[in-house]
C-alpha cells in the first residue's frame, strides 16, 4: 500500500544519498592531499574542496532547512558556496572549510536529513516533495558536481590518483552509419517525471520533420581525417564566430590531444597518456568544433528536438520512452555511465541500450553537442527556484544531451538537458551528426 510505498522510496532515497557521498568523497579526501584539495587546477573550476563542501551546504538548504523544516546548521557559509556570488576564478581566495572541516560538516547535515527522512511524506500536494522530487533534485545535485569533479581532475597535472578500470567492452556494430527519422509529431519532454528538473518540463508535441542522423558519435579516427585534411585551417567549415574562436584561441585540435613526435596522436587522460584510441567518441570538443567537423563532413549537428525524438521515440506505440531502451533502470549493458569505465567506450557499443530509431549509445560515453540554444519550454515555471535554468535561458549556451562516461545514472534519461557555452571544452563532450532528409543538410562539405 501507500505505506510500504513511502518506505520503498525512503530507503531508495537513503541509500542513493550514500552513493552520491562515496562518489565524491572519492573524488576527493580520497584521492588527493590537501594541497591539491584547496589548490586551483583551472582558472575554468572551483578548488574540488569548494565542491564537496558546497554539495554539503545545497543539501543543508534544501532537504534539510526546507524539506525538513530543520534548524539551520552554518548559515553563516551560505554566502562562501553560493555559486552567483563567488565566480569560479575566485574560490580559491574564499575562507573556505577546510578539507576535514567539510567532510565534518557534511557528516553532520547528512546525520540530520537521515533522521529527518523517517518522518518524510511525499505529499502529492506538496510539488517540492511530491514522489520525493526535492530528495532526487539533491542526489542528482551531487553527482552533478562529482562530474564537475572529474573535470577537475582531468585538467589537474600531476600522476594519475584515481585506479584505472578494466577495459571498456569491445564495439562490434556492423549496422547502418545513419538511420532516417520520419516526419510527424513527438512528445518532448516531460510532466510526470518524478527526477526532472523544471527545464525538462512539460510534456509538449513537437512537429519534426525528417531527419537522419548518424547511429554513432563522430570517433577519434573521423574527427582526425578533418585535422589532417586541414580543417582548422580553412574557414569555410567554420562559422564566423567559430572561426573568430579558432584563430584567436590557436587551438588546432580537440583538448589533451599531443603529437607522439613521429606523426601519431596521444590523448591525456586523467593524468595517463595513451595513444589516441581510434574508435572511441572524440571528446572534449567545443560547439564550434563540433560544427565545423559537421559542415565538412557534408553534415550538421541535430537540433535539440531531433536529438530527443532520436532518443526515445518509439513509432511503434507513437510513446516517448523515458530512457532510449525504454523504462528499465540503466545497466552495464545498456550504458558506458556513472564513471565506471573512466573513458568513453567504442562508438558501436552497448547493442542492449539503441533507441527505436536504431540510433546508439544515446546515454553515456559523451555528451553530444546540438545546434540549439538553452530555452524553456513553451509553458515552463522556475521550480524550485530560477537559478537552476531559468536565469540561463536566452544566453549564450548551446544544448547539449545524453550525458558522458562520468554522468550517474540517477542524473541523466532522456529528457536530461544541459549547456554550456559554444567555447567550452573542459567538460566531456562530443557529437553526432545529422542531416535534412531531403537533399544534404549541411550542403557544400569536403564529402
Ligand atoms: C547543468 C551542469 C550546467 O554545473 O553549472 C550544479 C549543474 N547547477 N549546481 C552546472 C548545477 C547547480 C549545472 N549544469
Ligand atoms: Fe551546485
């Protein structure tokens, strides 16, 4: 009954709060000293000590403050890991917690809101706690930032710290390079979702026409012919702002890569140097990059609505599936997710996980870059507060989707939207391509 129900929901809640903890706690006192716990690895990132306790102090705010109706622990921080206050850059030269003062404080919260679940309702009446929404919005907070983290780690210099896992599966797709979408309408987004954050919703139909797009992100043996064949020297594939990016930034290929000095490709990884794995999803490609890589290739990158309709459209039922394989949590053998792999695997992986469309590997390995800039949806409220998206909305960020290698599995299905700014690589993302289904979409390119 409703009873046993709320009970279920609890101890789901517990224990996902205690993954989301390990994960960063692993990310951090874990692995690092705390010289490099307080130090600035990027002038792009926080100090990964701001991080972990600023997950604290969300979660102090939220469930504890707010769901739980609980006395304030440290309102007297809330100023230090306000995000709108203190600009990344400018953390490091905060009165921060200490790396023990916070793993304290944020034992300390987390012993309050575990108490305070026992007496938790997931009032139907209440949209803040309604089918535990507030507890979820935490979790997906932490994981959120432990990619964050990742990022920070991967920008770090220094000797690898964290353990390197088996190899990915092998990628042994022998399918289509591209699948066609028909015309007709779709439902996008989301109402009922309990995980959803508010720019996820509501559930709307969106008319697309048809469209083709490629079963595989763009692989590291791909986006190397458009180097080698001069891409980032010839402004035709580029538009002007990418151009403008491309000269005066110098950048001549995607972040981490180096020449090996006889003519092959490393890639920096988490402080390993490898060769350059061909069949892998390139990463750590801006929108620009990503752009040009799709106009010389004779190509464009999907609108947001394209991708998402490729995702989880099913012709079949005319239904919008919450996850492209369909309501399943996600596996091993649906997804390269939650950091389990440290890398992307092969394009051409994860058979169990393709969508309707035949498109695969929808969720995880990398974040894929669309041609679409952050809005709401027509009917979009702020909730629970306005500067999770709403405050972003109608700037300068590109949508991107599906989630990365480094991505958990309780922050990411298919309605999941991020963004970032079109310049932006330091974060995990790559890119599929897509083209109108008359004619070539982006028309003019090398092939
Ligand atoms: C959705 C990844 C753009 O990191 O700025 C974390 C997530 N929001 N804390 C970000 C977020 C508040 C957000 N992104
Ligand atoms: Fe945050």
């Amino acid at each position: 009954g409703e009873r046993a129900a709320a009970e279920n929901l609890r101890a789901r809640i517990a224990a996902e709060l205690d993954t989301g903890r390990a994960r960063s706690v692993g990310l951090t006192l874990e692995a690092l000293d705390e010289t490099e716990l307080v130090a600035q690895h990027s002038p792009l990132m926080s100090p990964l000590v701001w991080d972990l306790a600023h997950v604290g102090n969300y979660e102090e705010q939220w469930l504890l403050r707010t769901a739980a109706g609980g006395e304030a622990l440290r309102p007297d921080i809330d100023v230090l890991y306000d995000a709108f206050e203190n600009p990344r850059a400018e953390r490091v030269g905060l009165p921060l917690l200490s790396p023990r003062e916070a793993e304290d404080y944020n034992a300390r919260v987390r012993d309050r809101v575990l108490d305070s679940l026992d007496r938790a309702a997931f009032d139907a009446g209440t949209p803040l706690l309604d089918g535990g929404f507030v507890y979820h919005m935490v979790i997906q907070h932490e994981h959120q930032h432990d990619e964050t983290m990742l990022a920070t780690h991967q920008l770090r210099r220094g000797d690898p710290v964290l353990a390197d896992p088996p190899a990915p599966p092998p990628g042994a797709f022998a399918g289509p390079d591209e699948v066609l979408v028909e015309a007709g309408p779709f439902t996008m987004g989301t109402t009922a979702d309990p995980w959803a954050y508010d720019n996820e919703r509501p559930a709307h139909t969106v008319e697309v026409p048809a469209f083709w797009i490629d079963t595989r992100a763009v692989t590291n043996a791909r986006y190397l012919e458009f180097v080698a064949d001069g891409g980032y020297d010839d402004p035709r594939w580029w538009s002007p702002r990418g151009w403008d990016w491309r000269t005066a930034s110098g950048k001549r290929g995607p972040a981490f890569w180096t020449d090996d000095g006889a003519g092959g490709v490393l890639r920096r990884r988490l402080g390993r140097v490898e060769p350059l794995p061909m069949d892998e999803p390139v990463q750590h490609v801006s929108f620009h990059e990503a752009e040009a890589y799709a106009r010389w290739a004779g190509k464009r990158l999907p609108t947001e609505a394209e991708w998402e309709k490729a995702a989880r459209y099913d012709p079949a039922t005319g239904q919008s599936l919450r996850f492209p394989w369909g309501s399943a949590e996600p596996g091993e053998a649906h997804a390269n997710l939650g950091q389990r792999l440290l890398r992307p695997a092969a394009a051409g992986t994860y058979p169990a996980g393709a969508a309707p469309s035949g498109a695969l590997q929808m969720l995880g390995d990398v974040w894929e870059w669309t041609s679409s800039d952050f809005h709401g949806y027509p009917g979009f409220a702020a909730f629970p507060y306005r500067e999770y998206s709403e405050v972003f909305f109608g700037g300068d960020y590109k949508v991107l989707r599906g989630g990365s290698w480094a991505t958990h599995s309780t922050a990411v299905r298919a309605t999941f939207r991020n963004w970032d700014h079109p310049i932006r690589r330091q974060i995990f993302s790559g890119f599929r391509c897509a083209r109108d289904a008359e004619g070539a979409g982006g028309a003019g390119g090398r092939r």
